[in-house]
C-alpha cells in the first residue's frame, strides 16, 4: 500500500463493520477474522492493543472474491463461461 492509498484509509470498528456488512459482531469476530479478514490487510491493531479497526477499503475490494472463487462455472460451446 502506498501513501496515497494510506491517506484515504476509513477505519471502522467492529460494530461499524458490522452494520456496513449486516453481519453479526461475534461472527466477525468468530468466523471472519483471521481466516478471510486478515491482519495487517483488512484490520489493525492500533498501537499494539486489543481494538481492532477494521479497514474499509480492503473489504470492499476484496469481499467477493471468496464467493468468486466457489461459484460454479458452466462451461459454453463458445469457449465462454457461464455463472452457475
């Protein structure tokens, strides 16, 4: 990341993420961190402590490429690819 994508940051906590999102805060916490919410790419500990602020541009960009990457594709005569 460089310093301009830095300087457009939007940090959310937990709860913030939560509504953005309309998940559970505990299922952020328990199922989304850490296995597709990452540190140091989706969130941060500021300062070394325990909040964590949750960076909003990083999931944006990245919340649908796990959902991508499970979706089954048909293939067409065509050669193309059809979202099943």
């Amino acid at each position: 990341m460089n310093d301009k994508e830095r300087a457009v940051q939007t940090y959310l906590t937990t709860e913030e993420l939560a509504s953005r999102i309309h998940y559970d805060v505990r299922t952020i916490r328990n199922r989304l961190k850490d296995s597709v919410l990452l540190e140091g790419t989706h969130y941060i500990r500021p300062f070394g402590g325990r909040k964590l602020l949750f960076l909003w541009e990083a999931i944006e960009r990245d919340i649908g490429i796990a959902s991508a990457s499970r979706a089954p594709l048909i293939p067409m005569a065509n050669g193309g690819r059809a979202h099943g």
